[in-house]
C-alpha cells in the first residue's frame, strides 16, 4: 500500500484528574491509566500504537497536551477518560484549540462493586460515573463534535468501538494531507462529477491538482520494452490469460502497451506524491488505451480513482482503502449500472466500463481485451470477474453547494443468479437496503451520485464516525430506512446547516 500505510501513527490515551485528592491518589489514577492504556494498545482491533500520556491536572497541563496533539504528525487523534472528578472547566480553553479527533471513553477501573470493603477512599478515587458527565457537559456546551465509548475497559467491545474510531481518525489523517492527481478534466457536461475543490482543500485540507494528458504520456513512453515484459510477466502468473495476449498471441502488443500505461501512471503518481488520481475517456491525448488493468492493479494497491474525473470518489476510495488497512475485505471504485426488476427480488448490477478493483473478485480474475466503443482509442486490456457476496457499504461523496455531503447505503452483495459470458467488465451484484425501491428512491431524493466508494470491510459506524470528525453531513440509508422520515431529515439538515453556517 502506498503513503498511511507506511507511517507509524499514534492515539493519545488522556486521562483527568484534579490535586483535590492529593498525591497517593494521583499516583494510583497514573497507574490505573496506564494500565487500561497498555491493554488497549496491545489489542489487535486498534491498528495504531496508544500512547500512554500522564494524567492532567491543571489547565495549562491540558492546554500544553493539546498544543502538541496538534503539531504532532503522529497523533491521529485523543481518548479522553475522566478516572475522578475532573472539573471541565479547566478544559475548555485545550479542548478550543483541539484540531485532532476526540474520543471520550466513558469507563472506570474497577468493573464490579465490591460489596464488602467499598468505602469513601474507594468512592473517591472511582468516580468517572460523574467525573464523565462533567467532562461531557463541557463538551456538549462548546458544541464539540465526539465519540462516547461507554464500558469496562476489558470489554473487547470498548476496543472494538475504539478501533472503528482510530480508523475513521486514519481516514481523516488521510484526507488532511491527501495529494489527488486529475488527468483531464470531468466528463463534459456531467453535474455530479464536478465540485468545489478549494472548498475540498478548506474543508478537508486535501489538494486536488490538474495535470496534462501529455505530462503522462512522456512518462509512460520512457518505459521500456523489458520493464512492460516483465510485468506482463506478473500478469500471466495472477490471471487467467485470455490467448490473444499470451506470448505470441495476436493482442499481446496491447498487453505490453498497457503494462508500460501502469508502470508510467505509478511512476508519475510516486513522483508527485499523489495517493488517488481520476482520469478521462474524453481526454486520452497521446496514450493508446484507456488504462483499464493500471486503475484496477493501482487501486489493489491503495491508490483512490475516479472515472470520468470524479475527484471526490477517487478521495473517498482513497480513504476507505486507509480505513480498512489491515482488515480490508475489499474496496473498490464503482458505479450503479443497471437493474435487475424481477419483482421477486429487485438488484443492482453495478459495474464500469473497466476499473473495478480486484479485491473484491469472488475468484482469479481473468485478464481480457475487448473494445471500449467510446473515446475512439485502442482496445483496453482490463480484468474481468464478479464480485463477492456479503454485506457492503456504497458511499458518494457530493457536493451540495453549500457543504459536503455523503449519502451511504447498506447492502448485500449476493452471486450473480446466472453467467454473464457477454459482459466484458467486472461487475457486482447487489440488494440495496431497505430494498430496491425505497433505497434507489432515498438515494435520489439524497443527491447521490451514480459513482461510489463500496467496501465489504468499512460499516456504517466507520462512515458516522468520519463524517463527524470531518464536519460532513451523512445521509445513511438501510434496513430501518423510511423515505418520508428520510425527506423530511434532508429538509432538516438544509435548514441546520444554513444556520451553521450563519452562526
């Protein structure tokens, strides 16, 4: 994987206190947090290392904390517990100037109440069941957007709720210093495709950055012979060869013409920095094919892409590839294609007309050439297979003028009912929830786009969680979805986020 995933990134474990109690105490809530700092740190659902840091006491202990969370490049974000009673106040000038995502656990050392010998030094010491609510007023006053984990702390739960976080505060490292290469421009005429990128860069902090066909062009053309041969090589020993692009074969020129496309598209994207990119079949001004089997290798690597310039779904497959580092069942770029009506069980066929990422490939994908029949180039040479079944989210990032917003969909990817010998593209089958009518029908009403990011590996917790770190409004649709409820929350959301952004 490229970029995040090579960087050793940290959470900070906080917790508060105050000398009410005096030192003996002071030591024991240090000991105690260290201890529930390391046990996290050592589960396997966190994909980051917790950093233990010493319990703060004082306002400008907490200010301090907080200023080196900020400069840290190694801190994705805090949790935060209150062991005692922590006055808030003392927190509120750190947790202004906190810019890194905030996770509030809400535990306590001990799990049971033990009957026999509890007294007021006991009662003193745990006291999170209030020293909690007043760290969580506090937050609530400021209007302070953060995740509560309530639990022991030897709740696998608890870690598993903190790791979906961590991940979401990943996606959100990711996005902050996200480098988006577009090749060309958007699609002509296409609305959803296009959006605001300075606003991206305010929102998100990521930059989107134009470059010219032909800048790649000159880097795909000083690829030679033998470097594209020994990929091709690669590529007979992953997938089944169609014949006509083994050695010897009639199309195996094309084979070697799009190897050389994705050793110059890697090149040029290490170069610049760049973990996600778009391309255009409008806008392919001196390569020979539309890079069909490059897209779909380098986002099988952790690239993010966008067809026809869809720079915010190229980020959001960018940061659903982080998200799901490690535990990734598959992520790809996609696209609702066409529909399956049968009253007996409505589907969506979703598709593209060539870069569908092969980790979602229920079997070998097999490498084939057929014609493209648009953009008036050579014939691409792509993967073709079908995808899994299993439970996904389908989530497009849109730009609604005013915010961003991203619309999600549960759904359930099942086997195709029947071959599809004629459809030379990778596609996937699947049931959006609620069903059919009521999912397309909220998906619309939503402003979704035709586009998505779809992963079997990132849930609906991790989407919330993002989009609450990133200030981003979620419309989620699923099993419980009712679209009048849905139309009316969306009339809701217009008339809140045009109060924020007055106030």
């Amino acid at each position: 994987m490229s970029g995040i995933f090579e960087k050793d990134l940290e959470i900070w474990f906080v917790t508060g206190s105050q000398h009410l109690y005096g030192e003996a105490v002071l030591k024991t809530v240090d000991e105690h947090s260290a201890k529930i700092a390391a046990h996290l740190g050592a589960s396997k659902a966190i994909p980051v290392k917790v950093v233990f840091k010493p319990v703060l006491t004082t306002p400008d202990a907490i200010t301090t904390l907080c200023t080196e969370a900020n400069a840290s490049k190694k801190c994705v974000g805090i949790v935060a517990w209150m062991h005692t009673f922590s006055p808030a106040r003392m927190w509120v000038n750190g947790l202004s100037i906190l810019k890194k995502p905030l996770c509030h656990l809400h535990t306590q050392f001990n799990r049971d109440i033990p009957w026999a010998t509890i007294d007021m030094d006991f009662m003193n010491l745990n006291q999170s069941a209030h020293g909690d609510r007043e760290f969580g007023y506090a937050m609530s006053r400021m209007r302070l957007e953060r995740k509560v984990v309530v639990g022991h702390w030897e709740d696998p739960e608890v870690a598993e709720r903190i790791g979906v976080w961590t991940r979401a505060a990943l996606g959100l490292y990711e996005f902050r210093n996200l480098k988006l290469c577009r090749f060309g421009d958007n699609m002509r005429y296409v609305a959803v495709t296009d959006g605001d990128k300075v606003e991206a860069a305010i929102r998100f902090g990521m930059n989107v950055n134009f470059h010219a066909v032909g800048d790649l062009v000159k880097v795909v053309n000083s690829i030679s012979d033998a470097e594209a041969e020994k990929l091709c090589a690669e590529y007979e020993a992953s997938y089944v060869m169609q014949p006509s692009l083994r050695k010897g074969g009639e199309k195996r020129a094309s084979l070697v013409t799009a190897a050389r496309i994705e050793l110059g598209l890697r090149a040029f994207l290490e170069a610049g920095g760049y973990h996600a990119y778009t391309d255009t079949f409008e806008d392919l001004w001196g390569l020979a094919q539309l890079p069909g089997i490059a897209s779909q290798r380098l986002m099988a690597q952790g690239y993010g892409f966008g067809a026809e310039g869809d720079w915010k779904q190229a980020a959001m497959v960018r940061v659903c590839k982080v998200m799901a580092q490690g535990i990734d069942k598959g992520t790809s770029f996609m696209e609702d294609y066409t529909y399956h009506l049968d009253p007996k069980g409505p589907m969506i066929l979703g598709a593209h007309m060539l870069e569908v990422c092969p980790s979602i490939a229920s079997a070998k994908p097999s490498c084939e050439i057929h014609p493209l029949g648009i953009g008036g180039k050579a014939d691409p040479v792509r993967l073709v297979f079908s995808g899994k079944s299993g439970p996904a989210m389908a989530a497009a990032l849109v730009d609604m003028g005013n915010r961003f917003r991203i619309v999600a969909n549960a759904v359930e990817a099942v086997e195709p009912e029947q071959d599809l010998p004629k459809l030379p593209v990778s596609r996937i089958l699947w049931k959006p929830l609620p069903d059919l009518k009521k999912g397309a029908a909220a998906w619309i009403y939503a402003g979704g786009g035709h586009h998505t990011a779809f992963s079997y590996s990132v849930t609906a917790e991790h989407l919330e969680d993002f989009a609450s770190m990133a200030g981003v409004e979620l419309v989620t649709i699923d099993g419980a979805t009712d679209v009048a409820a849905l139309r009316s929350q969306l009339r809701w959301n217009e008339a809140y986020y045009g109060l924020k952004g007055i106030f």
